[in-house]
C-alpha cells in the first residue's frame, strides 16, 4: 500500500507541462536579470571613471584653445616688433615707460572716488 500511496502523492505533485515549461523561463529570466544586475554593476564604477575622463578631456580641449589664440597674438605682436617701427614705439612708451627727447610725460593717477552722504 506504500508504493501505491506514493504513486498517487507523485501523480498528485507533479505539475502539467506548460506550468513547468512557463516556470523554467521565469527561472531562466531571473537568472539572466541577476547576471545582466552583476555585469552593470561591476561596469559602473569604470563608467563613472570614463564620464570624469571625459569632462577632463573637454576642459583640457577648451584650455588648448585658449593657448593657441593666447601663442597667435603673441607671435603676431612679435611680427609687429620686428617689422612695425609705430608698434615699437606705442609699446615703448605704453610698457616701458620711455619718452622722446625733449618730451615730457604727465601720469594721472585715477581720482577715488569719495563716499558720497545723503
């Protein structure tokens, strides 16, 4: 009677095969979302690194840049030194402080201004 009682238990718990079918691709769904979690979050933190990379290359594209167009004007203020006798003097007189001769230069230093009362 044992065997029989069993028989009827294992006939009574087995599940009909679409139900097994449909819970073998849950199983599998589950498993490939915790491989697919696993997988993110281990490249997350090297996505974080290549974002930070990033805004470090396009501040260091914008400072290029500005030095490129800060080399430009200094090589062009070279060219007009050796080859503009007027720049040479308006540079003289504005940087260096130098006069003609018989020339007198009158420096007027900026008025501060008072507070003012109502």
């Amino acid at each position: 009677m044992t065997q029989s009682t069993e028989a009827s238990s294992n006939a009574a718990m087995r599940l009909p095969s679409h139900l097994w079918s449909r819970l073998q691709s849950f199983g599998f769904v589950i498993c490939a979302g915790v491989v697919a979690l696993g997988v993110a979050l281990m490249f997350l933190p090297l996505l974080h690194q290549r974002t930070a990379l990033q805004s470090e290359a396009d501040r260091l594209d914008q400072e290029l840049v500005r030095q490129q167009a800060m080399e430009r004007e200094q090589l062009d203020e070279i060219h007009a030194l050796r080859t503009d006798p007027s720049f040479v003097e308006k540079t003289a007189r504005e940087k260096l402080n130098l006069a003609r001769a018989n020339e007198t230069i009158f420096r007027f230093e900026p008025v501060a201004s008072a507070p003012t009362t109502h």
